[in-house]
C-alpha cells in the first residue's frame, strides 16, 4: 500500500540531503556537482524508490542479486545507473553482469577473475571499483589498505574490467574525528594511484559516506554517497531473501 506520507519523506529527505552534499562540496573546495547521490535501494519498497527516480535520484545502489533481478521490472530504471555495492559471491557474478551499469564491491581477485571471466563470455566490458576495508576489521570484505595498489595493478591487467576507483564502508562508529582520520587516508591512497597514471586504472570515483556519515565523507573529498535510511527511512529485514 502506498502511503502518502512516506512518499512525502522521502522528497523531504532527498532536497535536505542534496543541500547537505552541495555545503559540504563547497567546504571542501569543490562544486556541488562533483559529488553524486546514490540512493541505496536494498529492502525497501519499490514505490518508494519510483519515488526518489521521479524527484532526479539518477544512481540506485542494490546489494542482493536476487532481491534485485525480482524487483527490477517495478522500478522506473530509464535514464538510471546501476551498482552493485553487495559483497558478490564469485558464482552470482553471471547473473549480474548484463544487468548493472558498476560493481563498485570488487573485494578479492577470485571476484575480479570471475568477473573478467563473464565479461568475456558476453563480449563486455565492466567498470569496478576496488573495495577498500579502511579499518582493518576482521569481519569485513574489503582488500587491505596496504596491498590495495598492487592488487590493483593486477586486477588492470585482466583486460575488461575497468577499475574506476574506490570504495569502503569504514567501521561502525560514533566518533567523528576517527571517521575523519579513516575518510582522509582513502582521499590520499586515491590520490597518491591516480597519481601514477597507470594503465587501466581510473581514479574517477571515490565511493563512501553512508546515511550517518555523509557530510564527514563529503568533507573528505568522498566523490559519491551511498545513501540508504536516511532517504527511504530503516530497511525493512523480513523482505531479505
Ligand atoms: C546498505 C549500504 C549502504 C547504505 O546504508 P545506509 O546506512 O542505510 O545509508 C551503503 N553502502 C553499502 C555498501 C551498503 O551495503
């Protein structure tokens, strides 16, 4: 059932946010436009993402294939990238390979490898970013900050997938200055590769600052959000595959 409110939440959250991102690119000395929006559309209800595509959200993020090949047909998906930003499992990458615009969660060369593998079966090529674990946590997918570059330069080297740059998703914490700290050595370790102007790897994306931490990330020279709850209000679990 669609409710009048929520829809109404979600234009109210989307126009707060994109003027949050505009600020927070100005003080960071760049332009509002050089920071994207993503909504990240994982678990919530379709009209409500048709919601957020009709008031301009031109980037949606999905984590599950399945949840997203079952859904997709409902959404209004003309004129709007896809990513995937899910933890892929290396035997669901032929099922999503054709569908999605970016896999920005690319967290172990078994993935990047399969990855080739299928782009090549279906005479394509895919963009990637290389997914960054920035807070060493065991718990998390994510290459380690130090063998991010030479895992990159091997992942350059499979031919069809296109590195594009990077994402993380730092640890779960309140505290502010270390979310900063985490936030500036991804700005750096971005920097300091696309420095070296190597072949087959882009530095055009860095991916992070999530609904409790966009502004910080932002601030930290983060190129693209990934927004969730703080557009579409909590994710609803019992709708998890
Ligand atoms: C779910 C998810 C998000 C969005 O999280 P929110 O806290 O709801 O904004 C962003 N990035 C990734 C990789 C996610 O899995």
């Amino acid at each position: 059932m669609e409710n009048q409110s929520e829809l109404i939440k979600v234009d109210d959250n989307i126009k707060r946010i994109r003027e949050q991102i505009a600020e927070a690119a100005l003080r960071s000395g760049r332009k509002p436009e050089d920071v994207r929006f993503m909504a990240v559309t994982k678990l919530q209800e379709n009209y409500l993402v048709n919601r957020a595509i009709a008031d301009g959200i031109d980037l949606i993020g999905e984590n599950y294939v399945k949840e997203f090949l079952d859904k997709k047909d409902f959404l209004n998906l003309d004129g709007v990238e896809k990513h995937l930003i899910g933890h892929l499992q290396t035997n669901k990458v032929r099922k999503i390979i054709t569908e999605v615009d970016m896999i920005e969660s690319v967290d172990s060369m078994e993935v990047a490898e399969e990855i080739e593998r299928q782009c090549e079966k279906h005479g394509v090529d895919m963009n990637v970013l290389i997914e960054v674990n920035i807070g060493g946590e065991q718990s998390k997918t994510g290459f380690d900050i130090s063998e991010v570059e030479e895992k990159a330069a091997q992942i350059s080297e499979l031919g069809r997938v296109k590195i594009q740059g990077l994402m993380t998703i730092p640890p779960a914490t309140d505290d502010k200055r270390e979310l900063r700290r985490l936030f500036e050595e991804m700005r750096k370790l971005f920097v300091d590769i696309q420095d070296k102007k190597q072949d087959n790897i882009n530095m055009n994306i860095l991916s992070m600052g999530m609904s409790h931490d966009y502004i910080e990330a932002v601030e930290c020279g983060s190129t693209e959000v990934r927004i969730g709850s703080a557009v579409f209000g909590a994710r609803d679990y019992s709708k998890k595959h």
